[in-house]
C-alpha cells in the first residue's frame, strides 16, 4: 500500500470513445487523477457506428450504477435476426439482460461520459497527440491543441484507446497485421416512408447485404454492400445505389428518402501484437479492429477497459502483486483474437456468393440456432457472458468465470451492487464472523466483504470487473481461513499493518470493528 495513504501518479488516456470514458470513469472512481485527451472538438458529433450494447456489457455497466439509464434511451432485442428465416435467441441468457440492447454509440458515450466527469475525471477536447515518449518513471506525451500552441503532459501510465488510426500505437512502433475483411460498405443515415416491423433487419443475398437500425428519433442507419460496385472509400454514396443494395438485400427498402449523411468505409481484421509496452497500453480499436458482424467491436472495447482501470488503480495505489498489470495483455488478447476471428468468420459465411453455399448457410444457420446446446452457446459467444480468463490448473470449477449477480444477505442485496469501484468482494458462505474478520482486516480498503443471500457451500472472490478470482467449496473454518488468506495474498498484494480506509461492511458480516482487536492474529 501506498506509504502515503495517496495514490502514487496519474494515467492519461488518448481517446473518448466508450473504451476510453469508461476506463476514465472506472480509474476516478478508484481515486487516481486522469486526464482524456481528444482530437476532436466538444461540439463535434461522433457519428455512430456501433448499436449494440451486448448483455455482459450492460453487466458491466449494471455494476457502474449506469445500465438502467442506458437501457432506457434503447430498445431491447431478445431475438436476433441472423438471416431472413433464422433468428438467435437471446431471451434464455442468464442475469438481468436476456437481450442485446439497441441505442446509439452517443448515448453511451454521454452516459459513460457524465459518470467520468462525476467521478472527477478531466476530459481535454481538441487535444491530439503528436509523439510520447517514455522512461521508467513515466510517460511525456507531446500534445498539440486545436487552438492552436502545443504542451507537454507526463503522467505515470498512458492508455491508447485512439481508435484504427491510433497514433499511440504509431509512437510505440507496433505492427497491426492483418487484411481487409470487406470493402466499400456504405452508410447512410436516412428517413423511411414504411419502417420495418423488427427493430433490426438485416439479410444478405449473393451479391448483396443490407442492415437497418433505428436511432430512436425517426432516423434510420443503413449499412449496405453491393459485389457488383466495389467503390473506393473516398467515392459518395449514391441514394439511388442505396435503395437498389437495400431491395436486392432486404426485398424492399422501406421507402427510403432524405439522407442527412453518407460515407463509405472499409472493415480490416489486425491485431496489434502487444497490448502493453513498458508504461504505454492499448486498448479498444487501438489494438483490435474487426468485421461489425456480431456487433461486438465497441463491447469488446469497452471489456478491455473494464479489465484494466482496476489493475492500473491497484498500481498506483500500491498493493498489486508484480504480476498483475501484465496479465492485462495476457487475458485480453486471446479474447480479442477469438473476436477478430469469430466476426470474420460470419461475415465470410454471410457474403457467400454461389447459390449452394448460401442455401448450404441457410441450413447451417437454422440448425444451429435450433439445436438448444449450440444455440445456447452461439448466445454466450456473441454476448459476452461465456468469456472467461485462464485459470491455473487445479483451481475451482468457477476460477476465471463470469461471476453471477448472486443475492446477497442484507444490504445491498446483490453482488453487482458492491462492484465497479475497484474493489475486490469475498462472497462467504458462511457467516463466520472470525474467519470474515481475520480474512479482510488487513485488506480493508481493497476488499468488501459479503454473505451470500442462499444456500451455497462456496466461497467466492471476486474480481472487481466481475470474473471469479478464487473460490473454495471448503466447509472447515480453519482451512477455508488458510486459503482465503493465500487468495488474498495472491490477488491483493501484501497485507497492510493497518487500514488505510474502513471497508465496506454487509448487513450481518463485520468490517473493521475496533472492539474486535484482540481477536485479530
């Protein structure tokens, strides 16, 4: 722990994304200064590409205190159009969110963005980086300002989530291999004379594929691809073309009229390597850019966020074990690589073009999404709820896994409550008030501590970004306090001689009580 009782340094984050603003939030949150720098100006619009916030996503946020203000300005999708006769569904997902939520990629920027700047985060519009530069005691980062005039800012960690382009992963030196997966796709933001029953609808013939999403505001976005036309990114997108793809796609394209925007983009697959550089990480499109099909790009950016703002806070508040800032390269980047893959791997099977593949696709497809074990795990894959980390071999059956919003006893009743402020949270079987005590005495300010609200044998730690760190299913009180002791010390760092704040107590479970000194060995 921090000698000081006070973090050690400041992290400075390239990008305000959703990647960015919810590591902005998660860090403040924990009590380390940031500062978000970005190019773009504060009145300059985003323009949206991503619509789908997944269930683990809102998991993540469930746990932030922002899901429900989110889902509110959404609507929710339980079944999945795959292609025009097959659907997934999504309705059978455990915990609160059976279903993938549609709402523009601005909504939740300004809900990640407004819980940053709650938090006490610093966002610095018109800010583009022009070169870093680091040593082992931290990172100067050159920014110039669009205002012109140019400034040097050091802080002790940089985090580039600046998107394809990042010019992060340009000062680092980084490849980005890879190909493109698909080119000329066109958007466009339109009206429609006679909108579409579903909230999405999408469909791809052979030479053709088309998606359409609402914005909520009578507003519509068009994705649309056509073989036939395979124009350069920097050619317009012809209204005319537009209908044509969307027809051909769809059968009809819903009387669209009055684009307010177009443009034309292509879709790359790469990977960056290396997530992590001496004191310089990545994250988000800034290390892993894929197909949009699954709509999973800004949810597994946001993931690689929700993974890092903890162990960066750790850092600088001087209790993670030597290891830790490193495993965030090691979990995240297989689970980018499955993502880069896996969407490539769709879109491919989406754009068939001969005639037998794509009826060969078609029974592919309505197999899969009616076998009930495949369908089951087709719907964890492309949510988020089937990720897990590596677990070292011998661990529990749990170690690694999405931790379950289990209930618990007394106040606040559920376990997604107790995190996203950058806090472990030790779920215990038993309420034990010597074996609770001695486990979190000396982890006060790092641990909550809480009693499951049923019946279970297991005791569980918890991560703060909702993945089982640890758990046990054993019974004997002196045995199941050896082990919590060992997790504690793996995933806690060392102990502290004395708190450094009180944690949080669970009705019914003790925090630190003064009372209970002698009772502490």
């Amino acid at each position: 722990m921090s000698p000081t009782g006070k973090p050690t340094g400041n992290v400075l984050i390239v990008g305000a994304g959703p990647t960015g603003l919810l590591l902005a939030g998660d860090l403040a949150a924990a009590g380390i200064a940031c500062t978000v720098l970005e190019r773009r100006d504060a009145e300059t619009s985003n323009l949206t590409r991503a619509f789908a916030v997944h269930a683990r996503t809102l998991e993540m946020l469930d746990a932030r205190g922002v899901a429900d203000e989110l889902v509110a300005t959404g609507e929710r999708v339980g079944e999945v159009q795959v292609l025009r006769t097959t659907s997934l569904d999504l309705s059978r997902l455990p915990g609160r969110f059976p279903y993938v939520l549609v709402t523009p990629q601005y909504e939740t920027e300004r809900v990640l963005r407004e819980r940053a700047l709650a938090a006490g985060a610093e966002i610095v519009h018109g800010a583009e980086v022009a070169g870093l530069r680091q040593d082992a005691a931290g990172v100067d980062v050159e920014v110039r300002m669009s205002g012109g005039g140019a400034q040097t800012r050091r802080a002790s960690y940089v985090v580039g989530a600046d998107g394809v382009r990042s010019t992060v992963r340009r000062e680092l030196g980084l490849p980005f291999p890879g190909q493109s997966a698909v080119r000329s796709v066109m958007l466009a933001d339109v009206r429609l004379r006679e909108p579409p029953a579903s909230v999405l609808t999408v469909n791809a013939v052979g030479d053709a594929f088309a998606f359409l999403a609402p914005f909520g505001d009578g507003w519509y976005r068009v994705i649309a691809w056509n073989r036939r036309h395979q124009a350069p990114d920097s050619d317009p997108v012809d209204l005319d073309e537009l209908r044509q793809v969307t027809r051909r796609a769809l059968g009809t394209d819903h009387g669209m009229y009055g684009p307010r925007w177009t443009s034309r983009f292509h879709s790359d697959e790469r990977q960056v390597p290396k997530y992590r550089v001496g004191r310089v990480f990545l994250a988000g499109d800034a290390a892993h850019v894929h197909s949009p099909a699954g709509g999973q790009g800004m949810n597994t950016g946001m993931q690689d966020a929700a993974n890092l703002g903890w162990k960066l806070a750790a850092e600088l508040w001087g209790w993670a074990p030597s290891w830790l800032l490193d495993s965030y390269h090691e979990e995240r980047h297989p689970i980018g690589r499955l993502v880069v893959r896996g969407s490539g791997a769709v879109l491919r099977f989406v754009l068939a073009e001969p005639l037998w593949l794509r009826r060969a696709r078609t029974a592919a497809a309505w197999a899969a999404t009616h076998a009930r074990p495949v369908a089951r795990r087709l719907a964890g894959a492309v949510s988020g709820i089937d990720i897990a980390y590596p677990a070292p071999r011998g661990s529990h059956r749990l170690t690694g896994r999405r931790a379950p919003d289990v209930p618990l006893a007394g106040s606040p009743g559920r376990l997604y409550r107790l995190l996203g402020d950058g806090v472990f949270v030790l779920v215990v079987a038993a309420n034990d008030p010597a074996v609770t005590y001695l486990a979190t005495k000396r982890w006060a300010g790092r641990v909550h501590c809480a009693l499951a609200g049923g019946a279970t044998r297991t005791t569980a730690l918890v991560r703060p970004d909702g993945y089982i760190a640890w758990a046990t299913d054993e019974t004997a009180p002196d045995r199941r306090a050896a082990a919590i002791r060992d997790a504690l010390n793996q995933w806690c760092g060392q102990p502290a001689d004395r708190p450094v704040h009180e944690p949080h107590a669970v009705d019914g479970v003790p925090g630190d009580d003064p009372a209970r000194e002698g009772r502490r060995t």
